[in-house]
C-alpha cells in the first residue's frame, strides 16, 4: 500500500516539506541538497538488517550484502580524506565526537575546545551537552581585534593546562583553519588533536580546504553538510587508534549501525569522488565570497570580514535589526537561514545578535555569483526594510523556478 493510503497526515507533511525546499532559498549553512540516488539508498530495505560489529564480523547473520555496503563506503571514505582508519557506523556528528573523545580519555579529562559562542559546537565543551559534563573543559575564544583564532593564546592555554585533547573545527567560523597551527598546541601538552570538519568536509574532499590529515589523530565529521549526502557522522583516525575507536563506537556507545543510512554514506563518498563534486566545492566557496562582497558593501558587518569557506557571519545590529528579528524577517519572504550568537555577544541565544548564512544548498540548485549578488540586495532589502516583502518574495519565486530541484522527485 501507498503511504497517502496508510497514513495520510504523514505523507502530507512530507508533500508539504519537498515543496518547502523547492520554493524557498535554502541559506542555512549546515544544510544541502541530498541527491536522489543518496535518498533512494537511504530508503532502501537495509533499513530492515541488524548488523552489530564490523564487515566480516558480525553478531548476525545474513549480513553479506550490508558487508558489502559498508566496506565500500569505508574504501571510499578513505580514499576522499586520505584517512588511514574509517569507522562510518555513528549516527551523528555529536555521536562521532562522543566516541572520538571516549577513543582517547576517560571521564573527567580535559578537552581543550572553542566556545560555543565563538563558532564552536555544544559537543566541542558545552556545559549543556554531554561534552561538558563528562570531561573538563576549557575553552579558548576568537582574538577581539582580528576576529580570528590567536594561536599563540591557544598554545599557551595548552601548555598551562596540559589538556589531553585538543579540539578544533567549527559550526560557525568563515574562514579556513591551520591544522598545522592546532597540531603545535597538542603537542604543547602532549595531547591528542582531533578535528571537527562536519562543516567542511565537501571542501576538504575537494582540496578547497586543507586536509587535517595527518596533523590530526582522530577527524569527525558528519556527512549530510557540504558533502551533500546522508545524514550521519564518521570517525576516521591514524591507523594505530582504529581499535580504540571501533571499540568505543560499539560496543560503547551504539548498538545496531544503520545500514540504509551507510548505504547512502557509500553513494555520497562516490559522489565526492567526482570532477562535477570539486567543481560544485570551487563555486560553492566561489559563491560564498561574492554574497560576502555585497552584503559588506551594503552595510552589514561580517564576523573577521569575510569567508574562506561556506559560510557567512553576519552581526545584524549593524542594521538594526536582532538575529532572530532577521530570521523572522527574512523567513516570511521565502529565504531561510539561522539567528546565530556572534563572539562576544551580549544578547541571549534564543535572540542573538547574529544570523549564519551558507551557500551549499543553493550551489546545488545550480546558482552562481550572479544570483548570489541578487539574493545578498535581498537580504539587505528585507533587513532595511527598503522594499516590499511581496516583490521580494515573488523574485524568491521566481529564482526557485529558474533553478528547480527534484526534478525528477516522485512521491
């Protein structure tokens, strides 16, 4: 039976959400645009197979075909990231640094991390995630003049506290990380490095960001962000650690891996091993720094004044306006993006001073500098309240229909 006969209020919202991202400027920067052979893997019968333990070895039987899923998204992952050891099993991001922190240290040790409010991730050391309440954390912060990492302060702090790991990647910093720099600090206090590239994995597969490998001892990352694909995290490690981080993410942490969402993990390492994927990454950072250009010509601060990479940090009291005001504001005209706290903010999360701005998502419908210019005068319309709402929502229409996505998408 059809899903519309079954469950009609299910099939409905999810009617309701393909025509959302089809009609809306998708600006948020941790999200993309899953190709159709990723969503057909992921919602393939593999969903129904228990598979606890690694390829060759598992508790279950009949997993001959999952074996072979998994494997080859093992040998894919290594091959985009150069990686010596590819666990793809954890289901999150937030699980993969779970279990690349229980890799290395035991309960009450310390994580040297960014701060949430300066581009960090609640699982870099937040007290409100389990990061920050297992181990000790202590969190190095942007430099207020540069709005950029002090790498002298993070190695002092390093070498003060004797942290045994030392963190680095970001949720929202715009500009490209010294994998070399973070390495000195690790080795500062004889800790282990481990690099979060959830936000630019795409653009490290693609060489349009430098490879944490082999600075890092453990890279996490999620791979539904610039790497387009399925919705899950990955621990990938020095050969000598593979143990450790098969061990702690099962047993330790999870049961059953998910083998329809490995299989659209393997599907989306294939994709980034493609001419078509570098290209997407060149003009996706292409993109990112002519909206930059326009929003900054146009008034609206930028966090360190620029991008390196996907996203954009914008402080939106420069216009007047507050980061969920912004959201709000441009959200009822059809572009969607995130409120966003800015280093040093003064106002609460729930209504920051900041809004986070990606260009992924529209990148895969195919849009260029061109457009990036028009969307950024939008931006700044809307958040000037220079023009109408209606004239900018139907120009938002209108660009959605230049640039269609599922074509080809049957439900």
């Amino acid at each position: 039976m059809k899903l519309d006969e079954i469950d009609p209020e299910v099939n409905k919202a999810i009617k309701n959400e393909i025509n959302r991202q089809k009609n809306q400027l998708e600006m948020i920067a941790s999200e993309n645009f899953a190709s159709e052979a990723v969503l057909k893997a992921q919602g393939c019968v593999m969903t129904n197979k228990y598979a606890e333990g690694l390829p060759g070895n598992r508790y279950y039987g009949g997993c001959e075909y999952v074996d072979i899923v998994e494997e080859l998204a093992i040998k894919r992952a290594k091959k985009v990231f150069n990686a010596e050891h590819v666990n793809v099993q954890p289901h999150s991001g937030s699980q993969a640094n779970m279990a690349a922190y229980f890799s290395v240290m035991d309960e009450g040790d310390t994580i040297l991390g960014p701060k949430l409010s300066h581009g960090g991730h609640l699982s870099h050391g937040s007290p409100y995630s389990f990061s920050g309440q297992l181990f000790n954390t202590i969190q190095y912060e942007i430099d207020p003049e540069t709005e950029r990492w002090n790498h002298d302060q993070i190695i002092e702090l390093a070498e003060e506290n004797k942290p045994d790991v030392v963190l680095t990647g970001y949720s929202a910093y715009p500009r490209e990380i010294d994998f070399s720099a973070f390495k000195e600090a690790a080795d500062a206090a004889g800790a282990y490095l481990i690099a979060d590239i959830a936000h630019i994995a795409g653009l490290v597969a693609a060489g349009e960001h430098e490879n944490p490998f082999p600075e890092a001892d453990i890279v996490t990352t999620t791979t539904h962000k610039t790497l387009r694909g399925a919705r899950g995290g990955v621990i990938m490690s020095k050969k000598e650690l593979a143990e450790d981080v098969d061990f702690s993410v099962f047993p330790w942490m999870q049961g059953g891996p998910l083998m329809h969402v490995i299989a659209g993990k393997a599907v989306t390492f294939k994709e980034a091993l493609t001419q078509s994927f570098e290209e997407y990454q060149k003009q996706i950072v292409r993109n990112a720094k002519a909206l930059a250009s326009v929003l900054k010509e146009n008034g609206l601060k930028l966090m360190s004044g620029g991008t390196d990479n996907h996203l954009i940090l914008a402080d939106v009291t420069s216009v007047g306006r507050t980061g969920k005001e912004a959201e709000d504001l441009l959200h009822d005209v059809g572009i969607t993006l995130n409120k966003n706290m800015i280093p040093f903010d003064d106002r609460k999360a729930e209504d920051p001073s900041g809004i986070r701005i990606g260009t992924p998502a529209l990148t895969t419908r195919g849009m260029k500098e061109e457009e990036m210019q028009e969307i950024g005068e939008m931006i700044i319309s809307v958040l000037k309240g220079k023009e109408s709402k209606n004239k900018v929502s139907e120009r938002v229409e209108e660009l959605c229909e230049e640039f269609p996505l599922y074509e080809d998408l049957e439900w």
